[in-house]
C-alpha cells in the first residue's frame, strides 16, 4: 500500500512559520495524481488547504492565499507546504492526501500545528 508519512509540525509563535512536508511510500505501482494538504480543527469539518496536480495546477483555500505556498517534487513523489504569517487560526491538526490513477485516496496520520504565544 502507498503511505504517506508527514513531518514539520510543531508549536509556534503568531507570525512564524513552518514548512511541512510529506513523502508518499510503499508499493506506489501506479502514479500519484493530486496531493495536497487538508485541515481539521477541533469541532470543524476538514478542510482543504491547498494541493497541486501532477501537472502543477494549484489550488489554495481563500483564508491561506499569500501566505501558505505548496510545492511538489513529482520525482520524489513528495509534496510541502511553506506556512509563513501563521496565526491562531491556523492551528489544526494537518492531514497529507493523495490520490493515484486508480482514484484510490491516501492519507497521511495527521500533524499538529499549533500557533500560540
């Protein structure tokens, strides 16, 4: 099976930053189409953040537009996220996707971000 292990999260200040990261493994025997980033807070639905095709298309959440960039590595099957001017409102846990040529979904465990002072 694909598996997808993130790293990055971590606690910090209203307007710091951290970079996210996620990297597809395992048995990946057909190509990785979208991956992305999702959110979920406590007591709210998830929610995406922002992904990006296999072609490079992007799409991004309104509330994270100039400040959130995703970037991806096709040849390493890796996708990030740069989260700059982060803020209260950001904190969630952070949950990697990905989807194949199957239209099989992937998810990573989730990774705590949490923005406080």
């Amino acid at each position: 099976q694909v598996q997808l292990v993130e790293s990055g999260g971590g606690l910090v200040q209203p307007g710091g930053s951290l970079r996210l990261s996620c990297a597809a493994s395992g048995s990946i025997f057909f190509s990785i189409n979208d991956m992305g980033w999702y959110r979920q807070a406590p007591g709210k639905q998830r929610e995406l953040v922002a992904l990006v095709t296999s072609g490079g298309t992007t799409k991004n959440a309104d509330s994270v537009k100039g400040r959130f960039t995703i970037s991806r590595d096709n040849t390493k099957n890796t996708v990030s996220l740069q989260m700059n001017s982060l803020n209260v409102e950001d904190t969630a846990v952070y949950y990697c996707h990905a989807d194949d040529q199957r239209g099989r979904d992937y998810w990573g465990q989730g990774t705590q971000v949490t923005v406080s002072s």
